[in-house]
C-alpha cells in the first residue's frame, strides 16, 4: 500500500470549505484505491499573517518540503490588500512556493463540459462548437522574475523598470511540457509570443521549433498574443495546448477560462522536474461567497486529481474523480453558479457536491 | 480658407483601394467645408521594400515631416515576412514612424454599432448591453522600446532579454490623453497593469493616480491585465476609457476590436504633443483579400476623420464624416463582412460603400 505525505494550504477566502470536500473526495479514493495520505494542514496566505505575522511561515514551507505535493486552496483578500506588496500573500506565499520549489510547468485545464455550453460568455454557435484548451505556462522565469527590477531616477525622469528574460533551458523544458501533453490531447500547439516586437520570443521561436523536430506527429503553430486575445473569442475549437511564457501565460488562461463561463470547475497544476507540484483551483479565493457553504468544490477536486495524476502518478485514483466529477455535472448536482437565474432554487450546498462525488467513488 | 499637406501612404494588401476611399470623402468634406488639402502619396511597408529596397524610405519620411498629418493604410503581407526582423515592414516602418514622431498616444476606438450586434462573438444578452469604449495606448514607450534588449551567453544558457521601462513623464502624458479623452466621453477611467508584479506597474499606479487628482469627475479604476481580459469578456458595457502602457494596450485593444465583430468599422489614431499624428484602420492588410473590391473602407474613412478631428481641428467636417458613415450602416449600405452568410448577395463594394458616404457629405 502506497502512503503519501500530502501539505494541505487551504488559504483564505472560500479556500477553507472547498478542501473540505477535496479531502472528503481524498477519502473516498483512499479506501477505493488502498492508498493512504498524510493530510498536514499548514496555514498560508492571510491566514498565515494573522496567525504567525507573514504569510508563509518556515513551518509550512518545512512541512511543504516534507511532501510529496502540495493541496492548495486560494489566497488573498481585501483585508491584506493594502500591506506592502512584498508581503502580500500572492508575493510572499504564490510566488515564494512557486520560486522556491522551481515549479516552472502551469498545466491550466480549460473546457466547456457538455450541458454547460450556455454559461460561456460567447455566442450559442460559437461555444456550440466546442472548446477544450491546455494552457502551459512558464511559472519561473520570464519579467515575473527577471533581474534587475527597480526604480531609479528623480522627479519626473524617475523610471521604473522591469526585465523579461528567458534562456534556451527555461524555454526548452516547458517546450517539451506542452509537446508531451499534446501528444496525450489533439497533437496541436500553439505557441504564443510577440516575435515582432520581442527579443525573448524570437528566442522562444527558435527553441520551441527545435524542441517541436522531436514530436513529428504533433503540429506547431505560432501566434502573436494579440492575435491570439482575438482568436480565443472568435474561433475557440482551434485551439489545443497553448504553449505561452509567464506573463502572456496569465493573460491567456484566464481568458480561457472566462471563455468556459465555468471558473468553478477549473483545476491548475503548478509542476517541477522531479514532478513536486503544487495543486489549486484556477479561480480566486473569492471573499464575498466565503463562508456561506455555496462555492463550487469541483476546482479544488479537481485539482486533487491533478495531484494524484501527475505527483503520485496514480492514475486510476485521478481517472476515478474525473468521471465522478462528470457523473455529477451530468447528474445536475450544482452549486449556484452552474444555475441559471430561474433554477436558482435547485442549488446545492458545497459539501452537498462534495458528498455526491465522494459516494460515486 | 485652410490649406493642408497630408501625407497618403497606403501601403500594401488592402491599403491602396480602401485608401481610394477615403480620398473620395475627404474631397467630399474639401468642397463642402471649404478646406484645400494637397493629398501627397508616398511608397511604405511592402511596396516601399519592392521599389527602394526598404520599408520607410527617407523620401517618405520626409513627405511625412512636411505634412500636417499622416494619413496610413497597411503594411505587411506573407511576401515580406521572411526578412530579417529589423527589415520588416512592422518594425522598418510602423515602428519607426511611432518613434521618429514621438506619436506617444494611440486612441482606439472599439465599438459595437446599432443594428451590427449580431457579428460580435459574445453571447447575445451580452452584446446587447452595449459596448462603447475607446483604448489609450502608450505607443513610444515600454517593452517595445526599452534598452537594453538583446542576447547573450552560450549553449542552453544562452539567454535573451527585453527591458520594460516607464519614466514618471511618460506615465502622465498618456494618463492625461485618457482623463482628457474620458471627460468627453464617460466620465470613467480603467487603469490596465500587472502592480502586484510589475514594478513599472506600480510606478503606473502611482502617476495616474496623481493625474486623476486634476479629474474630480472622472472615476478611475485599477485593474490587472488578467482580469481585464476577463471582464471584457464577461461584462463588457462597464468600461469608458481603458489606460494601457504600450504591451497592455496591444492586448487589449485587440480584444476590444474582436469583441465589436466588425473590425472594418475600426480606425485608430496615434498622436504627439504638438497634435501631429498618424492615422490609421486598426485591421491589418489583409492580402487574402486585397485587389478584389470587397475590402470594407469604413474603418480608412473613419481614419481620415480622426485625422481631421485631432491634427487639424476641422471637427464640423469630421462631424460631417461620422454622422455619414453611422447613415451609410443605417441604410444597409454594406460590405460583405457587415452581411450574414444568407445576405452576402447583397453585399456592396469597395467603391460602392465610399461612393455613398461622400454622396452624403
Ligand atoms: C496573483 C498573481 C501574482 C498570479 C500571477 O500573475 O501569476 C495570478 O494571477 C495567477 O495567475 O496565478
Ligand atoms: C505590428 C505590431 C508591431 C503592432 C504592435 O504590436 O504595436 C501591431 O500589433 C499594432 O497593434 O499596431
């Protein structure tokens, strides 16, 4: 029987409730699957700074460490928007972790699931033809970290400035994340740069077209992000795994995922090479829902399978959630937010879902 | 009676017929308004390249420098794209005319006409709300210009770099061209950055929010590029007026043309201090299409009509060109883009559109 230390980060916000489920679903798979977790809690996040005056506290970094992924829910609030950007929990803990564990490969899932079509944003014959993207992110490099930062200068010739910076390695090895994906998807990427403008993305080009001689059966495309906002509304079904740096990686997955009209379903995987990954739903930790039991679990299931697919490698558990995530959609057990304004009345409680999917396991 | 030099370079793909157009209507206004322009033509992009061996020939740049405005069409096509970077018709000319003239601001308007709510990808209840808003794009400055840039290293090591960079003087330029511009239109302002990243962000921050002390009855909202992205998806009618540095403000008014569905309809302006601009459709040039008179000129039109509005003051004149265009869409005067697919029979020309809105000047 395999036995797994898991770190659990629930965070702030509707963070909390949601892993409830997510360890409920966790349950499930255990007793199904013969497979045992250690379930550590760890506070970060606003949580954290309340408690231990800063929002990633050696503790849970120590007991990050001592894992063999980590389940994270979601940070940040209103409460701590006003601190000093570096210790504002989306610095001082998100990118501290995804730094400190090099967890250069962001594996954002977005798809509209069958029955769901009319909460997309686009129109009916738009979202009718489908839409099924991988959005892989670089997550270590690029202007988010790029040295020198800083301000210099007085008065109004006082500048700011920030350096976008990538290397044929950095580059290279989220290349070959997304062209593996794709081999396992539609065997498409679509690279997205600004090779017209950018110094970085002619680099990019010239490795993700070496790395791309590798996977002869998967084909490459290259768009500017500009056009690439465009295509994403008016021709979403083109589109297969995204292959994008940090920065346009930020802008097109979120995209993406307002283009489902389903951020509650969305799971994302924060990966390394010795695959430690960090888990956590897509969208945010959503403060004014907080507490109310009416936040849709299904992220942070999701991203619990993401965990069991690519740390633990145990796909058969990952397979089992999946399915059971779909039975329940297709079964019309929803929160609100998978309501129409009508059918609001048919709405089911977080742990109401969270219960659903783990008896289907 | 006033008398102008204006600058024609109508470039490549669909440039020279739209630009036929646009000439139609500015002899139009000529007549009506009692104003003499001397329409000088000059060789850019492509067509510049084939002719004199290069994108912006000095005799062009200096037609431009004796001009009180430039009137563009479009550049590039698939002929010229296996240049070198630097050769190119984007960077050779576009970029050098933004830089050489200091035309730092980049008004694009975007907006959803009546009646045209049907071409925009958004679902339909969102479409109908409305969509009206007008991008200030920082075009001089940023990641597109900032030093050093370049390529460095060895083997996987070796790494590019670009410099994002803001000077104080430069923020408020551009964030009073937006309050100045929201003034006139819908009193709000949103402010488009990545603060809890970008260090140019946050000095982006500090001056608007300095700039917006002088607009006690303009709102200004902060939000991050991510969820700009989002939220234009999502509830578009809530923006006015969007501030964008220059890589922002490429995204961005990208996704605001695609939202309209009718980037035919679309000009966009770049202006400098002295009002000296450059005028320009927001569509590319199209060569899939070019030579067949099918081209919309709506957007070319309208490009002359900014013109006449920012650089020369001539707004009865400019009045008189929207009003014609806004009645040309009204009697279904249009281009096949602006038809369904069971109305295309009805589809006007090139000429046919331009014909009719000088008719009504
Ligand atoms: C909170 C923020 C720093 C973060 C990012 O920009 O990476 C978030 O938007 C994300 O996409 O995970
Ligand atoms: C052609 C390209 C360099 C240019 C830009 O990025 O500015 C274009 O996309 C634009 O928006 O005018």
């Amino acid at each position: 029987m395999s036995d797994y230390n898991i770190a659990v980060l629930a965070g702030d916000g509707i963070g909390p409730e949601v892993m409830v489920e997510a360890k409920k679903v966790l349950a499930a798979v255990s007793k199904k699957f013969d497979i045992s977790f250690q379930l550590n809690d760890f506070d970060v996040g606003g949580l954290a700074i309340d408690n231990h005056g800063k929002a990633l506290p050696a503790a849970t970094l120590k007991g990050c460490e001592d894992s063999s992924a980590i389940l994270f829910g979601s940070i940040g609030g209103p409460k701590w928007d006003s601190l000093p950007l570096e210790e504002r929990p989306e610095r001082a803990a998100l990118l501290a972790l995804r730094e400190h564990f090099d967890l250069f490969s962001n594996l954002r899932p977005a798809k509209i699931y069958p029955g769901l079509e009319a909460f997309s944003p686009l129109r009916a014959d738009i979202s009718a033809s489908g839409f099924d993207v991988l959005v892989v992110r670089e997550l270590t490099s690029g202007i988010y970290f790029g040295q020198p930062k800083g301000l210099e200068g007085e008065g109004e010739e006082q500048f700011a400035y920030d350096t976008m910076r990538y290397s044929k390695r950095e580059i290279r090895r989220i290349a070959i994340s997304a062209f593996n994906a794709a081999q396992k998807r539609g065997k498409k990427v679509t690279s997205v740069d600004k090779a017209n403008v950018l110094v970085c993305s002619r680099l990019w080009r010239e490795v993700v077209e070496e790395v791309a001689k590798d996977y002869p059966e998967v084909e490459l495309e290259h768009i500017y992000i500009d056009n690439a906002t465009m295509q994403l509304i008016r021709n979403p079904s083109q589109f297969d795994v995204m292959l994008c740096s940090n920065l346009f990686g930020d802008i097109i997955s979120d995209e993406c995922a307002m283009i489902t009209g389903s951020m509650g379903l969305l799971p994302s995987a924060s990966i390394n090479q010795d695959n430690f990954g960090m888990y956590e739903p897509a969208g945010g930790s959503a403060p004014d829902i907080a507490g109310k039991g009416i936040a849709n679990p299904i992220a942070q299931i999701l991203s619990a399978s993401m965990l069991l697919r690519f740390s633990l490698n145990e796909t058969a558990a990952a397979d089992a959630i999946d399915a059971a995530v779909v039975k329940t959609l297709g079964d019309s057990i929803l929160t609100g937010d998978l309501l129409g304004p009508d059918e609001r009345h048919l709405a089911k409680s977080t742990s109401e879902v969270g219960d659903y999917i783990a008896a289907l396991i």
